[in-house]
C-alpha cells in the first residue's frame, strides 16, 4: 500500500447515539488517513429503514466534529464518489447486482415469506438445519429489482484471511446464499459496503470485532465480484470495567455526547478512546493528537478485549485541563458556571478558575469548588463533625481555632497570597497542630465544601473583608 493510496471509512448506521466502544472505528482510520497522508471518508449507512433514528446522522456528525474528527469526504462536505449516504445510492447497487445476475451468481428469490417458513419447518422437522443453497430456483425469475436478489454462494468450505489486528484468520464454514438487496431496492450490510468500499476506493475496512464472523461471506462476495477486499481490520470489543462482559449501555457506557456535557474535554476523550487497547510500547499515556498520528499503528493494537475504566478518563482530562492556558479553559468552562458564578465579573471569574484549574477532574467540577467564591455559603459544622481529624478536638477548641485565625488574618495588611501563607503557618504553631486539622478547620469555615482549591489563594481572592466575616459567621453558628 503506497502512502498515498490510504483512505479510511468511518461508516456508521443512523440508528442512535455513538456509543463510546464505536469511537474507535473512527479514530483509527483518522489516524491512519492523517498519517500517510490519505482521506478519511464518512459513510452514512442508512440503509435499515426500521432502525432508522430521527436526527441520529446529526448527532454523529457532530460527535465527530467534537472530537476533531475531519473529514474529507461524505456528508456535507461532498467529494468524488458522492453521494455518502447508502439509500442515494440505489442505483450503483442495482448495477452490480445485475453483474452477479449476469455471471449467474444472484437470483431473485422468488419465495414468499410464507413459503421460506415452510422450508424452515420442514428442514426442523427433518431434524436439518434450514439452509437457502437447497432450495436454489431452477429457473429464477428476471430480475426486475423489486424481488429480493440472493447471492448464489459458491461451495467453498475454507476460507482464511489476514487481519491487521487479528493476525492470521480461516474459517471452516459453507456460506449460504444470503440477501443482497432487498425488495426494497435497498442493500444488506452484506453487500453495500463492500460495493462501497470499493467504488470509494477505501484501503482498510476497519470495524468491530462483531463483524469478523461474517468475513467469509463477504470473502465470496469479492471473489464473487472479481474484487480485491482492503485490508480487514477488526477492533477488539470493549469489555466493563471488571473485563468480564462487554461494554453495554446497562454498564453506564454513555453516549459520547453526555461524557461532553458532564465536562470532559475532547482532547481527553479522544486521548482516552484511542489508548484504549493500544500503546505505543512505551508507558506514555498522555498524546496529543499530533504523536498519536505519528505513532498509531494498527498492529499495536491489542487483541484482547480493552477495559473501559472511567477512572482513567477523569484524571486524563484532569491533566488536560491542566494543559489548557487559561484563557483557553476560560472559554471552554463557559457553560459550565454555578448559579452565583455565571454572573460574576469575567476578571474575577477568570482569578477563581486559575485558582480552580488544579482541582478540576471535569468541567462539571466548576460550581462545587467554585461557588463559594461568588456567594455566601451556609454553614454546616456536621462537616467539621464528620471529619476524622477535626473530630479529635471538641467544639470549644475548634471554636478557639477559628478565634485565633480570625485575629491574626485581622491584623494581616498584606493580603497577599503569600503573606497569608506567612500567616497561615504562624497560625499552625500558635495552635500547635498539623495542617490537616489548622487549614481544614479553615477551610470549611470559609468554604463549606468538601474540596477547595489551595487555601492561602483562596483567601487572597475572597480578600480580607469576606475572609474575616465568614470566620465570624463560622464562629457563631458553631457556639
Ligand atoms: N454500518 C456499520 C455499523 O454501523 C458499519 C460497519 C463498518 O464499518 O463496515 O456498525
């Protein structure tokens, strides 16, 4: 394969959402397409009208423009083998199933759906298992298009192949003749994608591992159509976290979409899915897309199923917020605010985020280790008493506590963050405690919450005024 010659496919049916186990049969062919500077073609396979969802190309479009997932060829953007969408494409169809007609290699069926059954009971009855092949018409009707054309299978028993992830494959199975357009004028998956492919020129067909069974049957069809296949590639599944089942929406595999809006970022998204099963060799995890690019090879990926750890992708995209500059994260958290905090002062919000950017697994994070910076939290001392340090002391030294750190921080002219860190650690020996129980306590009696961001920072943009009024406020509610 020159590297010129690369065109990858993305080809996915309208029926729903992208489930995140299906991101990766687009993202290595992008990969792949980038790397030797091929295309990346997206089909839209819509061709099973009663799984048809409303909306659902829409959907995947975008995920893949979410993900930076480009495309140069397909759906809006057109190009030399137009149109991209399967149910436009009738016609091309029609045409090569009239080339296996000729080479009496399809037939319109001419059964009844009553009539097939009655076969199918027969061969039960007879204790057989139903096979089409048997009940092969002498004398098909011409094919007109609006009977069903099956492929008239050839005899073979042994099939064997290579896949790029695979390895070495064979089959010992008899393929049975089986649809290829439907009464409808419509193509099975069977055969419009291998049609596809190759009017398309698409040099690797990459897929889920759900597809591998069904190999030699299209295998026959190519040797049928005097075709060459591409290079056959199939994804190994996504298993649960447990790595006992695969990944089913039962599981919590999401939508792409909803890991978007829960605040995941699509550099981690996509840094997650395409290190999911595969590795450049080495124990780097974090890639830019640019080194996945450069690295990826289909071969690297692994055979065995890949466990889908959400853990993992929360704290890849915690170290992708931390790569953002701030005004990069400052326009990605946009929509992401609390109640008090998507109203504030864009000057102060942008202060509260660098001091937030450290602490934030998602996006989604923002509001809990933020809003206490935009507005008065209620004091709640079951968290002082809930915690295991700060429950060692009683409620009148914990009150003494925030006595002490009131009055220092009063005194306090420099409201720097480091002066107050200077303050801070003056407070600990004053009190003779560790910083566990001294800043804790501080903590929760300025922020009410359990997670915060550095805290001599945070005091620093409170300033001094709300600093000592909500020790105050804490100092009360606790007597
Ligand atoms: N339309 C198939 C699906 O959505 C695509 C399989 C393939 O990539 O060939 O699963």
């Amino acid at each position: 394969m020159t590297a010129k010659s690369t065109r990858t496919r993305f080809a996915p049916s309208p029926t729903g959402y992208i489930h995140v186990g299906n991101v990766r049969s687009a993202i290595y062919p992008w990969l792949l397409a980038r790397q030797n500077g091929g295309q990346f073609i997206v089909r839209i396979e819509d061709t099973d009208r009663e799984r048809f969802v409303e909306g659902a190309t829409e959907l995947i479009l975008d995920t893949l423009k979410w993900l930076g997932l480009e495309w140069d060829e397909g759906p809006e953007v057109g190009g030399p083998y137009a149109p991209y969408f399967q149910s436009e494409r009738r016609e091309t169809y029609r045409v090569w199933g009239q080339k296996l007609v000729d080479k009496g290699l399809a037939y319109a069926d001419p059964y009844t759906t009553a009539e097939i059954e009655a076969f199918r009971v027969a061969a039960q009855a007879q204790k057989r298992p139903f096979v089409y092949r048997h009940h092969r018409p002498e004398n098909p009707p011409a094919w007109d298009g609006t009977q069903a054309l099956r492929f008239k299978a050839p005899d073979t028993t042994h099939y064997e192949w290579e896949d790029a992830v695979m390895g070495k494959l064979s089959a010992n199975e008899m393929v049975d003749d089986f649809i290829l357009i439907k009464s409808d004028g419509l193509p099975t998956y069977n055969f419009g994608h291998i049609i596809d492919d190759t009017e398309m020129h698409i040099s690797h067909a990459i897929r889920g591992l759900e597809y591998i069974a069904s190999i030699p049957k299209y295998l026959a069809l190519y040797d049928a159509l005097g075709l060459k296949h591409p290079i056959f590639a199939c994804l190994p599944h996504i298993m649960r976290p447990d790595g006992r089942k695969k990944l089913g929406k039962r599981d919590g595999a999401k939508s792409v979409t909803e890991y978007r809006q829960d605040g995941i970022l699509p550099e981690a998204m996509f840094n997650f899915l395409a290190t999911l099963g595969w590795n450049d060799g080495t124990t780097q995890e974090i890639f830019t897309k640019d080194e996945l690019i450069a690295k990826f090879s289909l071969d690297r990926v692994q055979r065995s199923g890949a466990r889908f750890d959400e853990k993992r992708l929360l704290w890849m995209n915690g170290q992708w917020i931390r790569s953002l500059s701030l005004d990069d994260l400052f326009e990605r958290v946009r929509d992401f605010w609390g109640e008090a905090g998507k109203t504030a002062n864009p000057a102060y919000q942008k202060q509260v985020l660098a001091l937030a950017q450290d602490r934030l697994k998602t996006l989604k994070d923002l509001p809990a280790v933020s809003e206490f910076f935009f507005c008065e939290p209620t004091p709640d001392w079951s968290m002082i008493d809930d915690n295991k340090q700060l429950a060692k002391l009683s409620r009148q030294q914990q009150i003494e506590f925030l006595e002490i750190a009131h009055d220092m921080l009063s005194t306090l002219n420099d409201f720097s963050a480091d002066s107050i860190q200077n303050c801070l650690n003056n407070f600990l020996q004053a009190i003779e405690q560790k910083p566990v129980i001294g800043f804790s306590l501080i903590r929760f009696a300025l922020t009410w919450t359990q997670f915060s961001p550095d805290l001599n920072k945070s005091i620093a943009i409170l300033g001094k005024d709300k600093t000592l009024a909500r020790l105050k406020t804490a100092i009360e509610a606790g007597k």
